[in-house]
C-alpha cells in the first residue's frame, strides 16, 4: 500500500507541488455552478505544475478550444487564490487510455438505448407549431411556401435554409415541416445547441459510434439554430461529417440560422458552401397588416380555447400592431399581457391603459421623469408649478399635487422618500396618503378618474 501511495504521489505531478488539486475542483465546483462543472471542469487534470505555469490535461481539441474560449480566466483567477505565482495555463490533450475503449463492445447495446432515449427527449415536436396556424404576409410568404415546397418534393431543395432575426417564426416553420413529414418519414428535429451536448456527451462516454449511427439513420434532418456552431472546431467537424452522409443518402435536410449562410463567421467555408447548396430563403420583419393578422388569429385562439371573448377593443388592437416592436415574439407577448391585465382588472382596456401596461416594453428607452409628471399635471389644472409644490393646502392646490404625487409613483421607478424630496421635501408618508386618497377617489369620482387618465395619456405621449 505505501509503495503505491508513493509512486502517484511523485509521478505524474513534478517536486515543487503545492496545488492541492482536489481542492482546487472543489473551488471550481463552487466558482463555475454545478451544471458547468460536472459538463467541463470537472474532466480536467492536473499534468505538472511549475511555479508560474500549470500544464492541464483535457481529452480532446474540441473541450480544449470550448474551455479556453469560455472559462480560462476564470480558471486562472481560481488557480491563483491556491498558489498566488501561477499566471499561465496551458492545456494538453491527452486522449483516454484504451483500456475504457475495449470495453465498449461490451455495454454497446445499453448505450445505444441511452442516447437514443435521451435524445428522443429533445425530439418532440410541438403539435401547436404547424402550418395551419403559421400566419402569412409579405415578410414570410416565401419562407413559407418553400417549407411546404420541401414537405411536397422531399430533397428537392436541399438543404433547406432558412434565416431571420429573433422570434420571426423559424423554429415555428421548422417544426411545422417536422409535424408534417413525421408522418410517413424518420424525422430528426433538433437544435444545433442540443447537438453539442449530444456529440459531448458521446465523446465523453465513448459513444461516437452510436452517435453517428443516430443521426445519420434520419431521412428528414432538421437543424434548428445553426450558428451556434460558430467558433466551434471540433462541433463543426462532427456537424461537416453528419451533413455529407446525409446528403449523400439523399435525406431532407432543413437548417435555420440568424443569418445568411455567408455571413456565418467563424465556420468553416467548406461548411458554408454546403449550405447555401440547396435554397436559401429568409424571413424578415413582420409589417403592420401581418402583425394585425396575427393578433387576429390569437384572438380567435382565444375565444375557441377559453370560451370567451378577450375584450379587445379596435383601436387596442391597432395601437398593439403599430407599437410593438418587429418581432413576433414580442407581438404575442405583448398580446398576452393586455389580455391577462384585462381579466384582472375585469374591464375593457383603453389605449391609455395599454400604454401604461406595455410602458416597460415601448418605452423602455423613454424615461418618465417626476419634472415632467409635474409640468404636465400643473398645465393640465391650470396652476402654476410653484403653487402645486407650494405647502398651501387648498383642495385646488392639494388635489393636483396628489394627482401629481400618484401619477409619480405609478410612473416611475422613485421610491417614496425620493417622490416626497422632488415635492419640495415633503415626508414619504405624504406621498403614501396621496397615493391612497387619489387611488380612493378615482374608485368614486369619475370626473377626477377621467382627468387621472388623460394625464397618464399625456405623461406616457411626447
Ligand atoms: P424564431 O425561431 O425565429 O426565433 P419562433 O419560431 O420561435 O421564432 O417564433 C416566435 C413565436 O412567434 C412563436 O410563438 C411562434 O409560434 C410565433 N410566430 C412566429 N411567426 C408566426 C406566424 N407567421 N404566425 C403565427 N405565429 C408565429
Ligand atoms: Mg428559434
């Protein structure tokens, strides 16, 4: 037993260690989170160690360029709170030995199954992304028709690519040709992300085998995400691989990407040529008439699944097609939230009410100020600024200041001190009464509930 002891403790690590290379994982452990860890840092080794320098060994070039690109400095600022003189790292790659390799006949088939479950998992297609409820207009009636193109007349365009910004309906269409052809074909559908983890996991395990065998069984290959693959070496390399067995076998493959296939930077070009072999097609931002087409649609979504109506008036909806920014993402978000805050409040919403509703969303760039909320609501009553900061307490006065009061705390983000400072120094339990007393009022008086609702018009407008 000594005998052993001593010959890992002077081989392979070098004299002058001082790293206490359990502790170090544990403090990456803590440091990274344990998702990072156990994926990246924890499969890293300590091969020598010099005083300004560390030799660490990794299994393959592809965790290598991944760990540099994302975790080196983090690593090094770690290493250094256990030996303050280390300021380099290197990596070495040092594949596993083969005696874990020979038993991989062995376990075979139970490793199949394993990565066949799992990435059955990431394989489902959402029922509620198809055709049928993908809602066309000039900035994506060509993405579209090809997509249903390429389901008629499978490899006929192939591959297939698809581009456009964020929340434009990609992953939609994508999963749509998925639903579509899973019918009579073996549809492979996953994200270029997911793809990694997969191709990581195999590597990691010893399953390169089964996983080549995996996605290169698909007849239909489709790739959500392709960009991700920027920058990766080793990922492109496997990614180059899988797509040429698959073209070769004649398989359908559709690929979508935030951008077009040239301006993909840091992927090889070989890569870059095979995708822009096929058709490429993008999609842009939506215009005013189909982003009404789609808030149409959500809203007959609506009804038929809840049975009721979600109480949007016409010019809400015209406000929400004009003012939403161009994503479809957003758009239904925005959609939702009016709706929800609708049932809340158990009204029919105002366009004053939905500026103030999707405040953070529109105008997030524009800042609503407390001056402003008192300049406007001095004009509106008529009163000069001075006399509604002023400490006189005629209701003339008094009112419109706890209008003014309430309007800053329901439109700003100031806390109650700060409000109270801004109205010549009052208390911050002046600033709660007003609040209470104006939120009181407008339950009753609907003159004043009429003229609270045009200041928010008019604070939220320019
Ligand atoms: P991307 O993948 O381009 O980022 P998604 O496909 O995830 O965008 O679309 C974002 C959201 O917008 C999804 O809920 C999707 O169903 C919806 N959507 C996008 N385009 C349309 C469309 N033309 N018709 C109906 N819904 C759409
Ligand atoms: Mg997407």
């Amino acid at each position: 037993m000594e005998k052993i002891n001593l010959k890992e403790k002077s081989n392979p690590i070098v004299e002058e260690k001082v790293l206490n290379w359990s502790s170090v994982q544990d403090a990456f452990q803590s440091a990274f989170g344990e998702e990072v860890y156990s994926s990246w840092l924890k499969h890293i080794s300590l091969i020598k160690e010099y005083n300004d320098h560390v030799i660490l060994g990794v299994k393959t070039r592809f965790f290598r360029d991944w760990i540099t690109s994302r975790y080196a400095d983090k690593i090094l600022s770690e290493l250094k709170k256990h030996k303050i003189s280390i300021n380099r790292i290197e990596f070495k790659i040092e594949p596993e030995n083969i005696s874990t390799k020979n038993s991989f006949n062995s376990t075979a088939i139970s490793k199949i199954t394993d990565i066949k479950n799992s990435v059955l998992n990431y394989n489902r297609l959402n029922p509620n992304l198809n055709f049928e409820n993908f809602v066309t207009g000039t900035s994506n009636n060509l993405g579209f028709l090809s997509a249903k193109k390429a389901c008629a007349q499978l490899s006929r365009y192939n591959p297939l690519f698809i581009y456009g910004g964020v929340g434009l309906g990609k992953t939609h269409l994508l999963n749509a040709i998925g639903l579509e052809l899973s019918k009579n074909n073996k549809v492979m559908f996953i994200s270029a992300e997911r793809f990694m983890y997969q191709f990581i996991k195999s590597i990691k395990k010893n399953e390169m085998d089964s996983f080549k065998d995996f996605f290169r069984k698909a007849n239909v290959f489709i790739i959500d995400d392709i960009q991700f693959i920027r920058g990766k070496e080793g990922l492109q390399e496997e990614f180059f691989h899988t797509f040429n067995s698959l073209f070769e076998q004649s398989s359908q493959i559709v690929i979508s990407s935030d951008r077009a296939p040239n301006k993909l930077d840091r992927v090889q070009d070989r890569i870059k040529s095979r995708l822009s072999g096929g058709l490429v097609v993008d999609i842009g931002t939506p215009d005013y008439d189909l982003k009404l087409k789609i808030l149409r649609q959500k809203i007959s979504e609506y009804q038929s699944s809840f049975k009721e109506n979600p109480d949007l008036e016409e010019d809400v909806i015209n406000y929400i097609a004009k003012n939403s920014n161009s994503n479809i993402r957003d758009l239904i978000g925005t959609f939702n939230r009016v709706v929800a805050f609708g049932k809340m409040s158990k009204k029919s919403l105002s366009v004053a009410d939905c500026k103030i509703i999707l405040k953070d969303i529109y105008n997030s760039a524009k800042v609503i100020t407390i001056d402003k909320i008192q300049n406007v609501t001095s004009n509106f009553f008529n009163i000069t600024l001075s006399d509604m900061l002023s400490p006189r307490r005629s209701r003339p006065l008094a009112r419109p200041r706890q209008v003014a009061m309430y309007l800053a705390k329901k439109l700003t983000s100031r806390s109650l001190p700060e409000i109270g400072r801004k109205f010549a120094n009052r208390d911050h339990t002046t600033v709660i009464h007003a609040v209470k007393t104006i939120e009181k009022l407008t339950e009753s008086n609907d003159e004043l509930k009429k003229n609270v609702e045009e200041l928010k018009s008019l604070v939220l407008s320019d």
